[in-house]
C-alpha cells in the first residue's frame, strides 16, 4: 500500500478535526490540525498586545512571524496531539472564545497564511499524513491523492456545538451558536486568500445524518481505494 496525503478540508464545527484524528490514528499517520496552527499564531499575537481593542497591528504581526515556533507534541495519555508555541503547551488556550474570536481576521492576512502554507508542505514532505482545515486540498497540497470535502447543513453544525460547549459547563443558546457559525462560514468562504470551498477533485462527504462509526467506515474505504 502506497503511503499518500489526505487532505480534509470543510466548514468550522463540521467535525473534521476529530475524523481526521481518528482517521490517522486508524492507519497510522501523522495527523496535522492547520487551524490549531492559525489559533497559535492568534494567542501569539494576543499576548503580545499585536492584537488590542482597535484591532490588528498587521505590521507588528508579520514582523514576529520568525519568531512563532509551531509545532506538535504525539498524543499521550488523552489521545489529543497538543498544540505547542514556542514550545509552551498552549492546546487549551487556542480553544478559548478570546482566541475563537479573532482567528478569522489572523487567518485573513497573507503573510500569515503563506507562512503556515509553507510550514504545513513541510509535514508533507514525507507523505503519511492526514491535515484538516480550509485550504488544503485547494492550496497547501494540491496534488494531494485522496481530497475530503466535509459539509453538514449550519443548523446541525449549530446543535452539534452547542451540545459540545454544554458538555464544558458553557452556557449558550442555540440562536447565538447558529449566528456564529454562519459568520465564520461567511468569513472562512470570501476570504480573498485562499476562501474555503472545495477542490474541483475532493469528494464531498455529507454528514449531516452520518454516524461516527459510518463516517469512519466512508473514510476507510475511499482510503483503501485510493491507496491500495
Ligand atoms: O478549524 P478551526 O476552527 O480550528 O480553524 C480556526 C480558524 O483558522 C478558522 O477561522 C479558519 C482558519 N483556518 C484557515 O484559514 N485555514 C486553514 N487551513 C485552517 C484554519
């Protein structure tokens, strides 16, 4: 069997992250979280005052990027790959509302995206890899052999999160999750560099009424036809 890239890329809360995760961990690949790396640069900027009330200082930004370490500690005991920032373990800060917040506006500058972009050809270099994100099929692994484009309607997107963020102890309502997520989805899809949408060779999984396990199984045969 042929070691190959998958690329996974879809609309926030449609569950990739945690697919591509136990994708990975099924075939034995490296699995790369691509928006976990625009939350780091994001907790970056907000720590470093790069990011204050009046809004982003794009140029304060793009002169730290070479000094924004990214990179990735293995899963261990709770089966989650940890997100480290100049080697800090920071998975639980980047997931904080604060950072939820302004990513997009992180994620929207160029030098910022083409730094990532390189950085996550780098993961590639030796293919066995499975990333997820906006733009991987389209931008960072064009060639890439298998391509997943996951969509699931807002409202079921929506129910899903706010079920998430219960199981924290968060108090939401459901009318300001569906908000929020048609925000990102409108922010993620005209975005001028590199918008989320799907790669003219991905193929589309609906999972809107899919379970877990189905998706897992969906996953595992496409793979196996693709790489055996
Ligand atoms: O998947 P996520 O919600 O953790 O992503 C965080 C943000 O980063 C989201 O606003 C979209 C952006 N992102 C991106 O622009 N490109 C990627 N490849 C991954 C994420």
């Amino acid at each position: 069997m042929k070691k190959i890239i998958i690329a996974i890329d879809g609309y926030s809360s449609s569950g990739k992250s945690t697919m591509a995760r136990d994708l990975a961990k099924k075939i034995g690949y490296v699995y790369v979280d691509s928006g976990a790396m625009y939350r780091a640069v994001t907790l970056y900027a907000l720590r470093h005052g790069i990011i204050s009330e009046s809004g982003i200082d794009t140029e304060a930004l793009v002169n730290a990027l070479p000094d924004i370490r990214i990179s990735f500690e293995p899963a261990g005991a709770d089966g989650i790959q940890h997100t480290l920032l100049n080697g800090e373990d920071v998975e639980r800060e980047i997931r904080d509302m604060q950072v939820s917040s302004k990513v997009s506006s992180v994620a929207e500058i160029p030098e910022v995206r083409q730094r990532l972009t390189a950085l996550q050809q780098e993961y590639g270099e030796h293919k066995g890899i499975v990333m997820d994100g906006r733009d991987i099929g389209t931008t960072v692994f064009p060639h890439a052999e298998m391509k997943v484009f996951v969509d699931a309607s807002p409202e079921e997107r929506a129910r899903r999160r706010v079920r998430e963020l219960e199981a924290k102890g968060e108090k939401v309502t459901y009318g300001e999750v569906l908000e929020n997520i048609r925000h990102r989805d409108f922010l993620d899809t005209t975005r001028k560099e590199s918008p989320l949408c799907k790669a003219a060779d991905a193929v589309v999984l609906d999972n809107d009424r899919m379970t877990i396990a189905e998706q897992m199984q969906w996953l595992l045969d496409l793979y196996h036809k693709t790489a055996d």
